[in-house]
C-alpha cells in the first residue's frame, strides 16, 4: 500500500513537470523569432544598416482575401495592387500602364503593364486581370457601395495586354474606385478556388512589393520582400508585424525598442503622442485632416426624428473642447460633414455654434421640459438616448464620457455603450443605435463613395437617414451627381446634397481626423500617402 | 455573546471602519467636495490641490468624489450579492435539510452540478448570456455561490434536526415553518456570519474585477473597478491613477477578512481556546 | 478499493452529460436566432424570411430539442465545435487549439511557482512559528489575499516592467513574458498553500507520532522533514491537484491583463462580440477538465489514504 502511494505521487509529480515541461519548450520555440529579430536589430546598429522592421497593429491581419473587406487594409496594400494608383497629383499607372477614355465616357481601355507576374510565378496579364474581374462581379451585391458597380456593361481582354471596360453611363470617380485598396485588386488566379473568391482564397499570392511569409494569428504577421517585384525593390526586406491590442502597450513596446514604428489614426492616442513631442530618440508626425470625426443620429428614433432636437444636440456640443482637451490640439475642431478642403465641399455652410443656452433654448422650444429627476421628458418620454462606440478605438470612449456629462447638464440623459470593432460595425448597419461614432471615409473615398454609400444598408449612414423626409429627393441628387459630366452641375448637385445633410442635422462633426505616426528617429523616408490605410513600406529605410 | 465582542478589538474594529466606509458612502452627495460626474476636461490629470484633493482623472473629474460616491456600487452591490446568495441558499438548505427525500435528492443534485463549475468562468458565461449590465453581474455571482450555502446550511440543519430540542417541539405539534424559522435559523446564524462577512470580500473583488474588464458597472458610475479599468490606459503615463482605488479596494477587503476571523472567535470560543 | 474507484468514475459521467447539456441549453438561450446568425456570418447582405428559413432547416434547428442536442453531442465528441460567428473562416476548435497552449503554459509555470514558493515557505512558518518570518510571512499572506489580481498585475507591470525596466510589459514571446503574469496568478494561491501547509504541519507536530519519534531521540531536522513535512504534503498535492483546473479558469483575469493570447483573453474578447459558439466551448471545456481533475485527485486520495474512503462518500 504504502509503495503504491509513493508511486502515484511519483507519477503525478511526473504528469506535472511534463506538463510543465510541455509548456517552457513552447515557449522556446515560440520565442525563437523574436529572439532573432532583436538580435538582428542589435548587430545591425554597428555593422551593416538595418534592413528589416517591426510594425505593430490593434488585431491580426485576418482573412486578407483582397476582393472581400474582412482583412487588414495595411497589409492587403503591401500584397496587392490595383490598375491605378491614386497619388497627389492624380492617377498614376501600375498594374496598366495607361490608359484610354472614350469620348463619351463609358469605354475605358487599359493596356495591362507587360512582364509582371504574381509571386507564385503566374503572368499578371489581362487574362489573370478578367479573372480577377470576373470573380468581383460574381459577388456584385456585396460590393454595390461603388457605384461603378451599378453602372457596369462587362468587361472583356481581347488580347494579352489590353483589358476593357464597359459602362452604361459617364462616370468621373471610376478611376479612383479603380485604385482603392480594395475591392479591385489582383490576385493569382491560381489562388482561386475555381475561378471564385467570394468564398474565401487558397493563398494571398498579388504582385505587391511584399509577400506574406508566415504568420500566427493574433500574434504576429511577417513579410518579406517580393523578390521578382516588378517595380523597385524596398530597402526594407522583412516587416514583422506584431499583434499589441492595447494602446498602452504599444507605446511600452516602442519604448523598449521591441517595435520601431506605430502607425494609424487611431493607434495612439494624444497623451501619448503630447509625451513623445519632444523626444530626440522617436519622431512624431501628423498627417493633414484625413476625414472627418462624427457621430450620427438615427434619424428614425422617437426623440431624434424631431429635427429640433438633432440641431439642439449640434449645438450642445463643444467641438473646441474635445479638440483641445482630448487631443491637445492635434486634431482640429470640425464644423461640417466634409472638411472645406475636400473636393466640392467649400460651399459655405454656416457651423452650429457651441452654445448650451441655445440648445436648452431649442430643446425647449421642441416641447421638452425637465423632470423632478433633472432629465428632460415630453409626453411621458424621457430624454435618454445611447451613444455606441468602439471599443477599440482610443479616444472614443473619452469623448464619450465628456459628451454624457455636458449632455447631462442640459437634461439629457446619455448612457455610453462600448463594442468591439466588428459588433459595432454590425450593429451600425443594421441601424441597431441611437447615437453611434462614424468617420467618414476620407480620401480619396470623399466625397463620392461616401455619399454613394448613403443608398444602401451597407453602412450606418443608410439606417441612420432613414427617419428624413427628403431622403428619396436626397438620394436621387447623389445618383445624378455621379454620373453627371458637367462640373457646374455636378457642384450644384454637391451643394444641395451638402446643404440638405447639414440642415438636417443628421451628422455631428467633431474633428478633423488626422493619421499619426510614431517612430524611432534613425528610420528615413517616411510620409503619409493619399490612400490613408497605406503605410509607406516602400520608401523606409534606416 | 455581546461582551465577548466589545472585548475583540479586531471585531470592534473592522466593524467599526466598515460601518464609517458604509456612512462616507451614504452621505457622499453631502461630503464629496466635487461632483463626481463633472468633467473639467482642460484639467486633466490634475495632482493634488484643495480643490481636487487626490487630483482628477483623465477627464478632469474629482478623484475624491468619485472614491466617495464609488463605495455604493463596490459596497453596496458586494452586500447585495450576498444577501441574494444567503438568500437563495438558505432557502435551498433548509428546504433539503428539512424534508428531505426527493426534494433533498433534486437539490443536492443540483447543487453537486453547481459545485462542479469553476466559479469564475461560469460568472463570465452568465454574464455573456444574460448581456453586460449590472443585474446581470449580481445574479451571476448569487448563481454560483449559493449552492454552497445550501450545502453549508443543509449539514447544518441535518445536525440540529436530530437535536432534542426539535424533536421536542415536533412531538408537541408545533407546525413545521414554525420550527424552521424559530429554532433552526438562529442555530446556524453563527456559522452564517462568519463565512458571508469572509464572501462580502470575495464578492467586492469579484464584482470589481468584473468592472475593470468592463463587463460590470459602466461608465461613468464611479465604482472603483472600472476606476482601476481607466487607469489601466494610461499606465505610462499617469501611474498615480491606479493607486487609490487599489489601496481602498485592499482595506476595504482585509476589513471584510478581518471580520470574519473576528467574528469566528467571537462566536465560536471553543477556537480562542486553541 | 477497486469497487469504490469504479463508483466514483460512473458518478462522473452523469456529471459530464449535465454539463454538456447545460452548455447546450445556454447557446440555445441568447436573444438572436442561430439562422439569422449564420446569414450574418456568412456576409448575406440582405436578410429574409424564406432565407432563415431555409438555413434553420439546413442547419437542423427546426428538429426536436433533444435530436438536436444528441447530434450536437456526437459533434462535439468529433472535436467538431461549430464555427466562429465573429470570424466565419475559423472553427472553434481551431481557435481553442490556438490559444490552449498560451494557458497551459502560463498555468503550468504558477503551478511551479505555487509549489516552489509555498512549500518552503509554509515550512519555515511552521517551523518558526510566530517567529519574525512567520510573522512577517502571515502579514503578506493575509494582504495579498485582499489584493484583487488584476490590481497586483498593474502594479507589477508598473514597478518591475516599466519603473526597473527588469521584464517586458506583456504579451507572450520568451520566458520573461511569462514570470509576471504566472507570479501575478500564483499569488493567490500560494498565500491559500503557505496557509494550508503552515496549519497541516502544526497539526501534524502534535500527532503522537512525532512525540515517538521525539521520544525515541530522533534528530529534530529528521522528524521534521521526513515525517512532519512529508505527511503534510501528501494532503497539499491532492489539494493542488484539485485546484488545477480552477488555475487554468484563473488566467482569465491576468492574461487580459498583460495582453497573454490564451483562452482568456480569447473568452472576454468572444463575450464583448458575443461569439456564443466560442464561449459555450471554452465553459465545456472548462466545465470537463473540472470533473476530470477532481475525479483524479479525488481517487488518488482515497488510494492513499484508506481512512479517507468512507467519508469520502
């Protein structure tokens, strides 16, 4: 008996250090990257220039299916590219290399760039381009925020090198639908699954800079240079991308030189960048206002449908404050849906001055008085109303709790519900809030695709508009727009739009977003670029 | 009973700093210096000033206050919880404990599958299920702690059952409930103050931890927790934050503690003797 | 013997069918339809009647309650736990296999922090009762179980990572990641350890085999680790054993904490996206490895200890 005993405590004991052992060996191995890396990063300082990076990012890579939008976009952009790119002074040839426009508009003729191929060795000809259309359309519901997707005839290659495409009517922002990130762009052919993506691919295999090497999910992403590249090679030739959801330890990790560079609009937040202003070892820069910070009101709620109250609450907010208080300055107050600086959007809208009487005026004018218990009530109802935001992003919350305490003093009663990214996402389409964060999508997106967007549940906007009378007339004005040839209609088409939304007071802009980088200071070459989920890989260098 | 707890200072004591914590909460609105709810967002991360004694937070709101008004949902929801699972498990104990037969089997049973549930992970299933709120956080923790007062309070009453006394009231036919309620709960309310003043504890961290994941309290109720939550984000930054709610998170606790092993000695001499 | 080991693992399977059916029914209780669900994830932009119709049939749903528990069941023991609602390309299992591992490690290392620190500790109480290390031992004991865990990893986090600089902040990659949070889930349990072991060796001193052993002018070093130590330790592993489950369950605060890619961080991440599939999982999983554990550590006491097997049940 009493052998027994010692025996099985033995074997337990043994159970538990293998366990135990288990456990320390994965450690090794898992550790094994980084312990390289780091050790690169140490040699290089004193022999050789650096030449590979550390990136961070809030959550993995994800499907990165570029005809789908469940990836990361930094990462689609690496891997794959498109017909066109957009820079600042216009379209740019990449996959085409011109291209051609019909007189009236509805024929645009590509000639496909030659010798390029996927990273799998298959020719990125006009063929593998058709196939590449070819499996958009087939998802054609999915992708109907692009206009140009209501408007297409077909396309065709009729020979190697020239692609085509047919539409029914004029449309000006085609190019720029071309050259988004995604959903048009190429990916191998050979990645299919029969011919089809909307399913799900076999490989992320594109044409980009950078092929997608390996990588553990939730953990971290590594890409390595495209060595059959058919522009210039990166200096750069591995990015590790690690996975860090929390802010605060992002900027632990950089500080630590555990990752050299943090990149987003919403990565970090502005006590952190106010910290780093002055630091010689880390570079901070901001970009110019990308899009606008909003929050939208579901214009088919009881208390807002009432437009008295949407133009109070516009008042109630002081758009000043949270510019100066949350982001210290960085991010500049927003007055109108659309920066003046966007295209067709200087047309002289008068702000919502921030004034608490006026509002308390107006709420008052609309029928509302204050209760025993300080909240506002009219027929019985009382003034509540939810306010969703992201959980993910770092300010939102802050901005949140700002705007329910000044609300609260009015008498409106704002409770503050945060969510993860993709339920926040879900719950905006399906119109499920009453209040909810938006950004519009900045450029090159603004002001057409934005709007576009407006005419369908595919985003907060549609379920949020549907309470407006002059929706139908609205919406019909944004279907002229895009497809109108000539400039002074087009404007006067853009101002009516314009106009009708600010009135309607179904937008409160907040401030004018800007993308921030964090960097250690040895790294060169890096600038913002039009398209604002890109990161500038190309052109960094130590 | 009452002489030997004036002479337990730890039990005169601890109880005393609770009843104070209890009062400062009740009578915040009167002492707080600040509203707790008041942004100042120009004078964030304030340190300490006469107007803001512990500085304020990052939306430039009055630490104190919120320390104040935050004892009603850390206390106040802590009791709450285990006045619902005393509740519910005394109720669950005295029925098994009482009838016995197949009521007792249905219930042991039950409680034999509650027991079996690590706790924590089934306060985050419960959660998950009934959706984030408040409510659902204190019916999460009454779901998994009364099963084991049921079984606490059945053994205690399958003990007393067989005492003479109760056997003396049965044969003189006084009605069952009577029994239950005039003999029976006094009997085990010694080892009932004990192990609930040990769980009020457990159920403060519990619910706070619950705050701090944001899966409890929300904001901007102040409640210490989901203090803690906030000071998280800006570890770096402002590592001042997170130390005043931690601190009065432990005293509160080790009060609670400290309580409950007073109270065991008060209660149960049969232990100072030892 | 044998009979009673027999006993005790036919009680557990009951226990078991409970659970799983427990975790069944919850999935079955959450607000949304299962088909309106799937449509979601299967990025259908437009929702309607004869579509969720057409997927409650596909999927089952409009079967009977109990078939579609039985066939849920079958599923599961074919290690086939449903696919992700948040991400439509991954399976449950999948996931949990990913993060398993994280939490296996970060458990087994407070394990061995549990033991390595609490043993001795609780030995040397023992051994210089109400001495200065005892006392000193007993006051930290008794803070540190006050202390909340997710306080006790900020402030570690602050002091070792950010003020000493000693250890990075989170996340997993080498063993140094792993010495906070294993530390931080440890503390609790080892104060509860140094408890248990302190008090059984006290307890122990005062059996009449030590006052033999005294008697018969062994060495004091002698009684003391060869029987006093070894008699009391033979209950804490049982206890330890017991508890391993609850320390896996335990992560779940600390690994949100120091951002540690386990079940923990997997399980707060699905109940914010209210990914049922995943959480219904992890609870099973967690529900199982507690019975299994117990039953183990349960056997394996009364094996050792004849005295133990009629109380035991």
């Amino acid at each position: 008996m009493k052998k027994n005993v010692g025996k099985i405590i033995l074997a337990s004991a043994l159970c538990l250090s293998l366990l135990v052992g288990c456990g320390s060996s994965n450690s090794g191995s898992s550790s094994s990257v980084s312990a390289s890396g780091s050790e690169t990063a140490e040699t290089s300082e004193t022999t050789e220039t650096k030449d590979d990076l550390v990136f961070v990012n809030y959550r993995d890579i994800r499907d990165l299916n570029p005809h789908l939008y469940a990836g990361e976009m930094y990462a689609q952009e690496m891997i794959f590219e498109t017909l066109v790119n957009i820079t600042e002074d216009g379209y740019e040839g990449c996959l085409a290399e011109s291209w051609d426009i019909s007189e009236d508009g509805k024929i645009y003729t590509f000639h496909i760039r030659p010798n390029v191929t996927f990273s799998d060795g298959e020719v990125c000809d006009a063929y593998a381009i058709k196939a590449n259309f070819d499996a958009i359309i087939e998802n054609k519901e999915r992708h109907t925020w692009l206009e140009m997707m209501n408007l297409l005839v077909g396309v065709s290659a009729p020979d190697e090198n020239t692609f085509v495409i047919e539409l029914s009517e004029p449309y000006y922002p085609l190019l720029t639908e071309l050259g988004v990130t995604r959903p048009f762009a190429m990916i191998s052919p050979a990645a299919m699954k029969d011919g089809s993506t909307k399913d799900g691919v076999n490989a992320y295999i594109g044409t980009g800079s950078y092929v997608l090497k390996d990588f553990v999910t939730d953990e971290y992403a590594v890409f390595v240079a495209n060595e059959n590249y058919w522009g210039e090679q990166p200096a750069i030739k591995e990015i590790t991308v690690k996975v860090i959801p929390d802010n605060q330890t992002r900027i632990l990790a950089l500080e630590k030189g555990e990752i050299d560079f943090i990149f987003g609009k919403n990565m970090i937040d502005a006590d952190a960048i106010n910290q780093y202003q002055d630091s010689e070892d880390f570079t901070v820069a901001l970009s110019d206002p990308t899009s606008t910070r909003q929050i939208v009101l579901n214009t088919t709620n009881s208390i807002l449908s009432d437009k008295t109250v949407r133009q109070a609450l516009q008042h109630a907010t002081n758009k000043q404050a949270i510019s100066d208080g949350i982001f210290y300055g960085l991010e500049q107050p927003a007055e109108t849906l659309f920066a003046e600086t966007v295209p067709y959007c200087d047309i002289g809208l008068e702000p919502y001055e921030y004034s608490a009487e006026q509002a308390a005026q107006m709420l008052e004018e609309a029928g509302w008085t204050k209760g025993s218990d300080g909240i506002l009530t009219k027929d019985g109802q009382r003034m509540s109303l939810e306010l969703l935001y992201n959980s993910d992003s770092v300010t939102e919350k802050s901005i949140a709790e700002y705007l329910q305490s000044e609300y609260g003093l009015l008498g409106i009663e704002l409770t503050i519900h945060g969510e993860e990214e993709q339920s926040y996402r879900d719950r905006m389409k399906a119109g499920d809030f009453d209040m909810v964060f938006n950004i519009c999508w900045g450029t090159p997106y603004d002001p057409q695709s934005s709007l576009a967007a407006m005419r369908a549940p595919v985003y907060g906007d549609y379920a949020a508009q549907q309470g407006l009378e002059d929706k139908s007339e609205i919406d019909e004005a944004i279907t002229n727009i895009l497809v109108s040839t000539d400039e002074a209609e087009r404007q006067e088409l853009y101002t009516f739009v314009l106009t009708r939304l600010h009135e309607d007071a179904v937008y409160i802009p907040l401030t004018y977003e800007c993308n921030k980088a964090i960097y250690r200071s040895d790294m060169k070459g890096f600038h913002f670029t039009q398209t604002q989920y890109e990161v500038p890989f190309e052109d960094l260098s130590f | 009973m009452f002489r030997r707890f004036i002479k337990n200072k730890t039990a005169v004591g601890t109880v005393a700093l609770v009843l104070i914590i209890a009062i400062l909460g009740i009578l915040a609105p009167v002492i707080a210096p600040n509203d707790p709810y008041k942004t100042d967002i120009i004078n964030k991360f304030a340190s300490f000033s006469w107007q803001y004694p512990f500085g304020t937070d990052n939306l430039g709101r009055c630490i104190l206050s919120r320390m104040l008004y935050g004892i009603r949902p850390t206390l106040g929801l802590a009791v709450l919880t285990m006045l619902g699972t005393i509740g519910l498990g005394a109720l669950m104990g005295l029925l098994a404990g009482y009838f016995r037969g197949i009521i007792e089997e249905v219930i042991m049973r039950v409680v034999d599958v509650m027991l079996s549930f690590p706790s924590q992970v089934m306060v985050f299933a419960v959660v998950a299920l009934l959706g984030i709120n408040v409510q659902n956080v204190i019916l999460a923790n009454v779901f998994i702690k009364w099963a084991w007062y049921a079984r606490m309070i059945r053994t205690g009453v399958m003990q007393y059952r067989e005492r003479n006394f109760i056997q003396f009231s049965r044969c003189v036919g006084t009605p069952e409930r009577f029994i239950l309620i005039r003999h029976l709960i006094p009997s085990i309310a010694a080892d009932l103050a004990v192990l609930s003043s040990l769980d009020v504890g457990w159920a403060i961290i519990n619910i706070s931890t619950l705050s701090f994941l944001g899966l409890g309290v929300q904001a901007p109720t102040p409640e210490w927790g989901a203090m803690l939550n906030e000071a998280k984000n800006v570890l770096t930054s402002n590592p001042t934050q997170m130390i005043i709610p931690g601190i009065a998170i432990v005293i509160l606790v080790s009060a609670f503690n400290l309580m409950g092993d007073a109270l065991r000695d008060v209660l149960d001499p049969k232990e100072v003797a030892e | 013997m044998k009979q009673y080991v027999i006993k005790r693992i036919l009680t557990a399977i009951p226990l078991i069918i409970v659970i799983s059916f427990v975790c069944f029914v919850f999935i079955n209780l959450i607000p949304s339809n299962p088909a309106e669900v799937a449509l979601r994830v299967r990025q259908v932009p437009i929702i309607t009647e004869e579509a969720i119709a057409e997927v409650e049939a596909e999927l089952g749903l409009d079967k009977p309650y109990f078939i579609r528990y039985i066939t849920w069941l079958f599923d599961c023991l074919h290690g086939d736990f449903g696919i992700s609602y948040v991400n439509p390309s991954r399976t449950v299992a999948g996931e949990l296999a990913r993060c398993l591992p994280a939490t296996l490690q970060l458990a087994g290392a407070s394990l061995v922090m549990v033991i390595l620190l609490s043993i001795p500790i609780g030995f040397l109480c023992a051994v210089y009762k109400d001495g200065i290390f005892d006392k000193v031992m007993r006051g930290l004991v008794f803070i540190t179980t006050a202390m909340p865990p997710y306080w006790v990893g900020l402030l570690l986090m602050w002091l070792v990572a950010i003020k000493l600089d000693l250890l990075p902040t989170s996340g997993n990659g080498s063993w140094q990641h792993l010495i906070l949070p294993a530390f931080t889930v440890s503390l609790s349990y080892i104060s509860t350890y140094i408890r248990l072991i302190r008090n059984n060796m006290l307890e122990n001193m005062k059996q009449d085999y030590v006052l033999y052993a005294n008697v018969r002018g062994l060495p004091q070093k002698q009684i003391l680790i060869k029987h006093i130590l070894k008699n009391s330790m033979h209950t804490c592993i049982v206890a330890i054993g017991m508890s391993i489950p609850q320390l896996i369950s335990g992560t779940i605060v600390v690994e949100n904490v120091f951002a540690w890619p386990g079940l923990g961080t997997l399980c707060i991440s699905s109940i914010f996206n209210r990914d049922y599939p995943v959480i219904q999982t992890y609870v099973l999983l967690i529900g199982v490895l507690f019975v299994v554990f117990n039953l183990l550590f349960d056997i394996l006491q009364t094996i050792s200890d004849p005295r133990m097997r009629k109380e035991g049940m």
